[in-house]
C-alpha cells in the first residue's frame, strides 16, 4: 500500500471523512446558537456538488434503492482542512 508521510492513504480518508462528520456536526450546532446567529447562516449553508437520483433495481425478491449526494457546508470544508493539517502535523 502506498505511503503519504509515513502513513497510509486509508488512514488519511479516515481523517478526512470524521474530519468532514464532526465539522458538519459543529456546523449544525452552531445554527442552533443564539451567539454565532450572524454567521451561521454563511457556515451551514449546503452547496450541491454532486446528485445522483436514487435508482432502484427489483430483482422480484430484493428490491434496491441506490442513489448518491455529496452537499457538504463550509463547516465540513473547514473540517476536512483541518484533519488533513493535523494529519500532516502528527
């Protein structure tokens, strides 16, 4: 398996991905503040990258829904920065 810093790439998207949960999870509290309600607005706002419809496939025993979105707010962009800086860091 290929090395980023001595490190492996899986560990990275690790970082990412709890990176990007817990930046829209502050994200998300912070709406709910009174103090940060100036800003909130700017810090949670969804931007739409990427939508793929749900698609279904019945196979008359199982049926599937498959279907794919990627909208993340700048709380989870800062999040993702900020595990890839400490990623690096240690």
């Amino acid at each position: 398996m290929a090395k980023f810093g001595g490190r492996s790439n899986g560990l990275c998207v690790l970082y990412v991905v709890i990176g990007a949960i817990l930046g829209g999870l502050l994200g998300e509290l912070i709406k709910m503040s009174d103090v940060l309600a100036g800003v909130a607005p700017y810090l949670v706002t969804t931007y739409t990258v990427f939508d793929m419809s749900p698609v279904t496939v019945n196979l008359y025993v199982l049926q599937f829904s498959f279907g794919l979105s990627f909208a993340p707010n700048l709380m989870s962009v800062l999040g993702v920065v900020l595990a890839v800086y400490l990623f690096r860091k240690y």
